[in-house]
C-alpha cells in the first residue's frame, strides 16, 4: 500500500514510516500542511496518516482541503489534544479514526489494517478470493490453505489487488503504491512483479487481467484448482 505521513516531528514520522514499511507498505513523509497538499495533488494514497499539529497550520485544515475536493482516502489523526470535542472534530471532518499521543506503533498498525478492511468491504483480517486467503497481519498468502511463497513486494502487490478487486489500476499509479513518491522505478518494474505474481497465483480463483492500455484489473473467477 502507498502511505502519507504528515507529520511534522522527525523521529515520530521515521518510527511510524518504519513500521509500516516493515509490512512492505511504501509512505511518503510530508512535514508541513503546504507538503501534504503538495503530495495529495501528485498522487493518489491507500490512507493518510496525520497530524493536527503542523508548523503551518492544522491537519484538520488539510483534512476539509482534501474532502472538499472529493477525495474519499481514509485518513487516520494523530494528536496530542484530549479534548473530546477535538476528536468529534476530526471525526465530523471526515476522518476515519483517532488516536491520541503517546501512542503504541503495534496498534497504529492494527488501526491502519482495520481502516483498510472496511475500505475494502472485507470484516476480517483476512482478503478472501474464493480458495486464495491473504492476512493482512501476517502477511501470508494461502491457496486451498496451501502457504505461497511471496516476497514482500508480491505480498504487497497482491493486498493491493485484492483490496481494490474490480478496479483498474494503473501501471503508473502501482508504481506509485508499491515504491513511493521517491523511488526511481519504471513500468516494466511493474510488468515483472506481475508476471511473477501471476505464476504463483496458479489454481487461485483470482485472476490479475492486463487491460491494454489502461493498467490491470483483478478479478475473483468462478473456482480455483485445487493443489496436490
């Protein structure tokens, strides 16, 4: 998943950036509000993470900027304000959770799983496509409860397909989910990952469709076969 993290306290932001890149997830950093509109006008997010206290200004501000321009990513507060008028502040603005500093990294991240699953429809911890399983928490992929053997990167790109099943996706904008603003990658980058994914996913009632000229679209098919 592709990440923004608006925080504007060094060490803070570079904790909650490793972590969720311990999952695989690719997070961009902005440290004030004028660089969280910046990234959220180049590119398209799974989720913000952000702080209300910036230099320049409230996170609340960059949270009405960005829904008043219709753009529905799940945004999850950080704050050290207790108020609770704060929070239904926040909540009534369009944020999809809250959480209050100090907090813990292990349930940021649970937070962020969940904010994802309902996004995507699924009550679980698990994406499910028929006989093919993905757990967000532990990150494994299983076919017929048969484990695959994914790298980070395929377990990312597979969560990120399954979580938008149906939606075509852009070669460009994987680029973007999977390695960040920063990184140096190219489409074929994206061919290759798909290509490999694809083999794995052999016998899954999944299937990831080329689209030519507009990106890839995954899809649940009817039944999978099942593994010896």
């Amino acid at each position: 998943m592709h990440f923004l993290v608006v925080e504007d306290t060094t060490d803070v932001a570079e904790a909650i950036i490793e972590r969720l890149g311990r999952g695989g997830h690719a997070c961009d950093r902005a440290a004030s509000l004028e660089d969280a509109k910046h990234f959220a006008s180049a590119s398209a997010y799974d989720l913000v993470i952000l702080d209300i206290n910036l230099p320049d200004g409230s996170g609340l501000d960059f949270l009405k900027w960005i829904r008043q321009r219709k753009n529905a990513v799940p945004v999850l507060v950080l704050t050290a304000r207790l108020a609770v008028d704060d929070k239904i502040g926040a909540l009534d603005f369009g944020a999809d959770d809250y959480m209050v500093k100090p907090f813990d990294l292990g349930e940021l991240e649970a937070r962020v799983r969940a904010i994802i699953r309902r996004r995507s429809g699924e009550s679980g911890v698990q994406l499910s496509s028929g006989n093919l399983q993905f757990d967000m928490a532990t990150r494994l992929a299983t076919i017929d409860g048969q484990p695959l053997s994914l790298t980070p990167r395929e377990q990312l790109l597979l969560e990120i397909f399954m979580v938008n099943k149906g939606r075509v996706l852009e070669k460009d904008e994987l680029v973007m989910r999977l390695f960040g603003l920063e990184a140096d990658v190219g489409a074929n980058a994206i061919e290759l990952y798909v290509g490999r994914l694809r083999r794995k996913l052999a016998g899954a009632a999944f299937e990831i469709r080329t689209l030519r000229g507009l990106g890839y679209q995954a899809l649940a098919t009817g039944s999978g076969s099942t593994r010896a």
